[in-house]
C-alpha cells in the first residue's frame, strides 16, 4: 500500500540522517543489552540495511538524546520524556509494538 511504502521511505530517509554511535560507546552498547534483555526481536532485521531492530533502534535513540545526555538511553525511552523519542525510534527500526 500507498502507507506502507511512504513509512519504508521515512524511515529509509531517516537512516541517513543519523550518526552511527562511535565504536565502543558505552550508552549505545548498554541501549543493544538493555533492548535485547526486555524485549523480543532485537535481532530480527530493521527497516534500516545492515542492522537489526536494536541496532536501528538505540542508534536513533543515541542520536535523538541531547549531545551532553549521560544516562541510559533505554531507560530514557521509557520516561514521559522519552515516550515521544521511543515513539519515533520505535518507527524508525520497524520495532513498533
């Protein structure tokens, strides 16, 4: 349909809008365990080539937090003030629940 491609396009114009974390950050690192402890499907393929619902999801969470953000991402996105974030990031990987 007419949505599904108009999300798939979103969401593939979205992934060239964010930074990939820097190898071994510790917050995107502690994103991937903390997503793949309590929820199903992390591994599955996202929306995004070459990374998986986690890795799609915690990259935009990374880069959707404020740059002097030092707390953890995944517990961020379940705050009231991270709701719209998971939201958006939740959409960005296609790990909408």
């Amino acid at each position: 349909s007419a949505n599904t491609m108009n999300a798939v396009y979103r969401a593939a114009m979205a992934a060239t809008d964010y930074n990939k974390p820097p190898a071994g950050d510790s917050q995107y690192a502690a994103c991937i365990k903390a997503s793949n402890e309590n929820y199903t499907g992390g591994n599955d393929k996202s929306l995004i080539k070459g990374q998986t619902m986690a890795q799609a999801y915690c990259t935009c969470v990374w880069n959707e937090t404020p740059e002097d953000f030092k707390g953890s991402l995944a517990r961020f996105a379940e705050t009231p003030k991270g709701k719209s974030t998971k939201a958006l990031c939740e959409k960005h990987s296609g790990w909408e629940s």
